[in-house]
C-alpha cells in the first residue's frame, strides 16, 4: 500500500506543478493582453491654430490641394512650376490623435520633383468636418489650420 500512496503522491505532485504552471502562463498572457489592449493612444499636440513656422507654406500648398479637390488616391500629382506633390490617401488616424470617428486624407506640403524623396510636413484634411491640420513633424503635432 505504500507503494501505491508514493505513486499517487508523485502523481499528484506533478499535476499540482502543471496547474501551477498553468496558472502562470494565463496570468503572464492576461497581463501582456491586457497591457496592449489598454495602453492610451499616443499623444500629439493638436493646436488651435497654425503658428509653427511652416505654417505659411502650409496655407499655400492647402490652397493648391483645394483647388485640385483635395484628391483621395495616393500617388504624385502635377504642381504649377512643373514640379509634383505626393498625396497620401486615406490617413488612418491609427494613433488615434485626431477625433475619432472621422475620415480622413493626407498629403504632403512641398512641392519637388516627382519621385523624389518624401518630407515630414503633412497636411490632414478632415473629410467630416473639413477641417485641415498641419503636421510639421510627420503626425507628432497638429496645427489647426
């Protein structure tokens, strides 16, 4: 009988370490799900209006973008002086620093030859509200426009 307590002793031991080690993964993935799935939205600075020194450029290359309806494909488009500009598309707002809930559109400020290299300065046009923001830092601030 002994033999047989020492074998249901073993056994039990080894299923008391399973459920321990158990219950320490669901409680680490828990933890890390629950983490991300929690974690704020990334912070930006949306100001009320434009102020930043790029500002003025900005205002010139929004009245552009308008005048060509602000389009919603991305790809380069032809720019007076025979240069180009990239607009961006749908921007999605991931970071959720602009309200939510909203559609938008982003395309870049200066102009330069076509295909060539992208800058940080963006412009967002709130499709809902028609609302455009400049972006001098590529979506870490936002300036009402």
């Amino acid at each position: 009988m002994s033999e047989k307590n020492s074998g249901l002793s073993e056994k039990n031991s080894i299923v008391s370490s399973l459920v321990r080690m158990i219950v320490v993964l669901t409680t680490m993935v828990g933890f890390v799900a629950g983490g991300v799935s929690a974690a704020p939205a990334a912070e930006a600075d949306v100001f009320d209006s434009c102020t930043h020194s790029g500002c003025a450029e900005a205002y010139s290359s929004n009245s552009i973008w308008s005048s060509k309806g602000y389009p919603s494909t991305r790809g380069w488009v032809s720019w007076p002086d025979g240069q180009c500009n990239f607009a961006g598309g749908v921007h999605r707002n991931a970071e959720g620093q602009l309200p939510a809930g909203h559609s938008y559109l982003e395309f870049d400020v200066t102009p330069r030859a076509c295909g060539a290299a992208r800058q940080s300065y963006r412009l967002v046009l709130d499709r809902t509200t028609g609302v455009v923001y400049f972006s001098p830092n590529h979506y870490g601030d936002f300036y009402r426009m």
